[in-house]
C-alpha cells in the first residue's frame, strides 16, 4: 500500500517537472534497469567506465539525480567524478 502511495505522488509531482527533467530522469531509470538485467544471477553490479561517466555526468548538470539513483550509493557517484577528475 505504501508503495502505491508513493508511486501516486511521484506521478503527481512529475506534472510539475520540465520535459527536460523528464527525459534525463527516464535515461538514468532506464539505465539502471540495463544494468540490472545484465547482472542477473550476479552477486555484484558490473559499472563499467561508461557506466560511471554517466552518473558522474548526470551528477553534474541534473539536480535530481541523487533520489532517483537507486543501484549505488550516491558517495558512490561523487567518488567517481573526484577520480575522474584527478585523472585530467
């Protein structure tokens, strides 16, 4: 029940979301999705670079992606764009 509840609002919410944030909000759902169908019968997530670049790169132009991030912690993220950073 309280899942419902949850879903009803967020969908409630998107009406107020620009279609931009709409969009970005779908790719990293469905990414996430991806990642998960490949790691199946797995006891661990597989990220590659690309991956981790996304997310990094999300984190940085979309204000919303830390409550939508559901596979890794969002430290996580942060610690992938620090790295990738120190490599340039």
């Amino acid at each position: 029940m309280l899942n419902v509840l949850r879903s009803l609002l967020g969908a409630a919410r998107s009406f107020f979301k620009t279609r931009r944030d709409l969009a970005i909000e779908n790719l990293a759902l469905r990414h996430q999705i991806g990642v998960l169908k490949h790691t199946v019968g797995r006891r661990r997530l597989r990220l590659g670079t690309v991956d981790r670049g996304l997310w990094a790169g999300l984190s940085r132009v979309w204000s919303g992606w830390e409550q939508t991030l559901a596979i890794v912690q969002p430290a996580t993220v942060i610690r992938w764009r620090r790295e990738g950073f120190k490599r340039y």
